[in-house]
C-alpha cells in the first residue's frame, strides 16, 4: 500500500492539471512577520488530498502533502517554518513564520475532492523596510537615506527648496537603497524634514533636522574655515609655549647642578693661596641660596679676596 501512495498522488496531479487551470493571486508579508497561503475556496468535507507545492525563487523546491483517508501528512525536503495553519482536514492554509527573503516565489495549493479537482498558485512577495537616516555633508547638503528596503522607498522633502536629487542603489539580495540629497537653505531658522514612504510601515515615517543642526549648517563656508584655521593656530601656540617653559626649567636645573658641583673654597696654606673644589647640591628652590652662590664665584669677589688676604699677611 505504501507503494501506491507515489502513484495515486501523481494521478491526482495529473488530473488537476487537466481538468482546471491555476488561478493566481498575490500575497504580500513584511520580513519576520507571519505569511497565510490559501487553497481554492472549496468544502474539504469530501476531501481527497491537499499538495502544496513550493517553489521559492532561490533555494530548493519542497513538497508538503496531508492525504485524508490515512490521516497522514508528509513533507518532503521543507523548512520547519512552514506548517498547516490548522488541522489540513479543516482548512489547508500553508503558514509561514517567521518570513524570511529567501521564501519569496510561488506556492501552488493542489486540492481533490469528490466534488472535483483545484489548483491556486499564490505568489508570496516579501517586504522589507527600509532603514531611514538624515545626515549632512561638509559642504551643506542634508541626505535623507532609505537603506535596504524592498521595495524602493520613496522620499520628498517639507520646507524645501524642491531642487532635490535622488540616486537608487539596487543590492544582490533584491532590496534597494534610495538616496536623496537637497541643499541646506541658508537661514538660521530653516527645518527640513524628510518623508519616507514605503508599503512596510502603516504610516510616513519623518524625521526633522535639529534647531542646533541647522544653525551649524547656515554658518558660511569662509567662517567655517577662519573658526578652524584659528582653533588650530590657538592649539599649536599653547603647545609650543608649555615646550618652551618644561625645556627652560630643565636648562635651569641642569646650570645651577653644574655649578654646584664644581664650587670650589680657597685655601692658604703658609704663603700659597689655592682654590679646592668641593662637591655638593644646591636648592633650587632657595632662590637666597642660588643668589649666594653666584656672587661668592664672581671672579671680581675672587680677587678681592686674594688681595685681603695678601694685606694681612703683610700687616703681620
């Protein structure tokens, strides 16, 4: 009996192909939402066998089959997303959840009953909404950007100038990119606000520039470049003047350390007088101390005190 359930199946689909042609009708479903697929509007109280027959646009085909009088149902090489909607021998409705790209393309609901034979392909078209943004440029233009959406979003501007130009970006995976750029108009108080249209979302989505966006963009070009051009003098000025001061303190340092370790004392020794060095460090933050030092070392003090010391030799 097994063997005879290929058979009887391919029969039946022979049988609906001749006796009535399919009807199409398209289905739409956001990404990531829920999708219902119906069969032709017929009483399944005389049913016979339900096949569904899918054939999205890229993957492989697959095969989801409920046969009444075994009560047996049987899915050939079909995703775990796709399942009756309720019980087949109620209502065979093929449901979908969650959609995804990839399932987009047609489903054939291929229904017997004792009443006679019917077939419904369903096109299943999937939507994805866009995602929107508003940036501007450096030079004053404001783009309003609808990202991946399928399909294409449409944009228009409010308190425009109307001299907008759009660009659309067609991706590998069907979705579209539209761009719209519209030059920022040269008042302080101007708002734009951009209008995106698209069958996913239940309303226009807008988004509006900022006051403060706004004001910054209206600023001039040659403003834009003085503001900058001083900022930048400002910082390099206070760069060098914090590197002159750190390599003059160090050249301080590194001059009163020198000089203290080569500091010498006199010495009179009988009739000789000599000049002895004597190590050590100075304080440099005793400015008394470093004052002192310089004068006792001046070489006018030096004399001085060579010729004393020589007048009291003599007085002896």
């Amino acid at each position: 009996m097994a063997q005879m359930w290929p058979i009887l199946a391919e029969f039946l689909l022979f049988l609906i192909k001749v006796v009535q042609g399919p009807a199409d009708s398209t289905v739409s479903a956001v990404v990531g939402t829920r999708a219902v697929l119906r069969c032709p509007n017929t009483s399944v109280s005389s049913l016979i066998l339900v096949i569904w027959k899918i054939g999205p646009k890229s993957g492989s085909h697959c095969l989801l089959a409920y046969r009444a009088d075994a009560n047996k149902t049987d899915r050939t090489n079909c995703s775990e997303r796709m399942t009756w909607e309720s019980s087949p021998d109620h209502d065979p409705a093929l449901q979908i959840h969650p959609v995804r790209l990839a399932d987009e393309g047609n489903y054939t609901c291929e229904i017997a009953t004792s009443d006679g034979t019917f077939c419904l392909v369903s096109a299943l078209t999937v939507l994805v909404p866009p995602v929107v943004t508003l940036t501007h440029d450096s030079n004053g233009i404001i783009v309003c950007q609808a990202s991946a959406g399928k399909p294409a979003a449409e944009i228009s501007w409010a308190q425009g100038n109307g001299h907008s130009t759009e660009n659309k970006t067609h991706h590998t995976n069907g979705t579209v990119t539209t761009l719209s750029s519209m030059p920022m108009i040269n008042s302080i108080n101007a708002h734009l606000t951009c209008l995106v249209t698209h069958p996913a979302m239940n309303q226009t989505q807008t988004i509006e520039l900022s006051s403060k966006l706004s004001a910054d963009m209206t600023l001039s070009p040659i403003l834009r470049y003085f503001l900058i051009c001083t900022s930048s003098c400002v910082a390099v000025a206070v760069i060098a003047l914090i590197l002159y001061r750190t390599l003059k303190c160090r050249g301080s340092s590194s001059w009163l350390s020198g000089l203290a370790d080569a500091a010498t004392v006199m010495k009179t020794t009988g009739n000789n007088l000599t000049l002895s060095s004597r190590p050590g460090t100075v304080n440099t933050t005793n400015s008394s101390t470093v004052e002192s030092i310089y004068q006792n070392y001046r070489v006018q003090n030096i004399h001085k005190n060579i010729n004393y010391l020589k007048t009291q030799r003599q007085r002896v």
